[in-house]
C-alpha cells in the first residue's frame, strides 16, 4: 500500500481554509476589543462631561481672579459658607492659603479686596483648553486647564504680560446638605503644573 503525494498550490489552501483564518482572526480582535473597552461605569456622561468643563472654567476663574469688582464673590464661591461645600474641598482650600493664593480669614479677604479697589486692579483669564481624563478608582475626574492671565492696574504698580499657566485638578461630587439627592462637582485635588510651581 503506498499514498498518492497531491501537490496543493497557495491559491487552493486559500480557496478551502481562507475562510476560516478570517474567521480566526475576527474572533481575536473582537476578543481584544472586548477586554480592553472601558468601564461602562466608569464613563462620563455627555452631559455630566459639559458641567465638569463649565465647572472646570469657573473655578479656574475663581482662583485666579484678582479684579477689584468680583474678587470678593469669586474668592467666596471656592470657600464653604457654614456648612454649604464651596467649589474646593478643605485640603484643597489649606493647600492654597498656605500658598497665599487664598486669604487665611475673613479680614484677610476683606483687606486684599480694599487693596485691589484701592489700585483699581482688573485681571483677564484665557482659558485655552480644559482636558478630561478617565474616572479613577475612587470616581475621580482628572481636568487639567491651560490659559494665560493678565493683570493690570490704574497705578501701573502691577501691570504685566500675560502669563500661562496649567492647573490639574481632581473632580469629585459633593452632596448638597439641605438636599442630599443633589451632588455638585467639587476639587478634591490641585496642583498648579505652571512653569516655575512644579
């Protein structure tokens, strides 16, 4: 007994198994794509994406205002009033009054705001782009924002260029205490990446 040698050609293995070599392959990567989606619930949603953005240029505002018509009101709006969360959380907040970004009492605020109306001092922010990240494992939101400020005043004592600057913040959600179905953003992380702060 001896065996009949059939020579095969390339074009005939393809013609009879191509077919299953693309079935093979489209298993493969759909298997891939499957493992390396994102969370579904970790995801942002579109709506919740636009108020993180909106936030984002509030509180970047807010922190770097320094114009003598809205500095009181903007530096207000970053701190808790009695037990109402303000925009930061409080680590954030003693972070930055360490840095004298913020002011460390009531009177504090109330005599930079004189200085600043004294001076006739205004500032302008440019936010350029705020970038969301992914959530983190504790629902973190990861926002970092670019711009540039200027400031400028009626004595010419603190007249510059505009400067840039990027803040990288971590966004939470904060319960409202009168209405605990309520949750608002909060930073519960900051860091000033600005040249010269890193």
């Amino acid at each position: 007994m001896y065996w009949r040698i059939r020579r095969v050609s390339p074009e005939q293995v393809i013609r009879t198994y191509g077919v299953h070599a693309f079935l093979a392959v489209s298993l493969l990567v759909n298997a891939f794509l499957l493992v390396t989606r994102p969370n579904p619930q970790k995801q942002v949603s579109g709506e919740l994406k636009t108020n993180l953005d909106v936030f984002a240029r509030n509180v970047t505002q807010h922190i770097l205002d320094t114009s003598f018509i809205s500095y009181e009101n903007s530096t207000r709006a970053l701190l808790p009033t009695g037990n109402v969360p303000g925009e930061l959380a409080p680590p954030v907040v003693a972070l930055l009054k360490s840095r004298e970004q913020l002011p460390k009492t009531l009177e504090d605020l109330r005599a930079t705001a004189r200085t600043l109306e004294s001076q006739r001092q205004v500032s302008a922010v440019r936010i350029d782009s705020v970038n969301q990240g992914e959530p983190d494992d504790k629902s973190l939101v990861p926002l970092d924002v670019t711009g540039v400020v200027a400031i400028h005043s009626a004595d010419e004592s603190v007249s510059g260029n505009p400067v840039p600057f990027r803040f990288v913040f971590k966004v939470g959600m904060a319960a409202n205490p009168q209405n605990p179905e309520q949750k608002r953003p909060i930073v519960v992380d900051f860091r000033d990446m600005s040249s010269g702060n890193r």
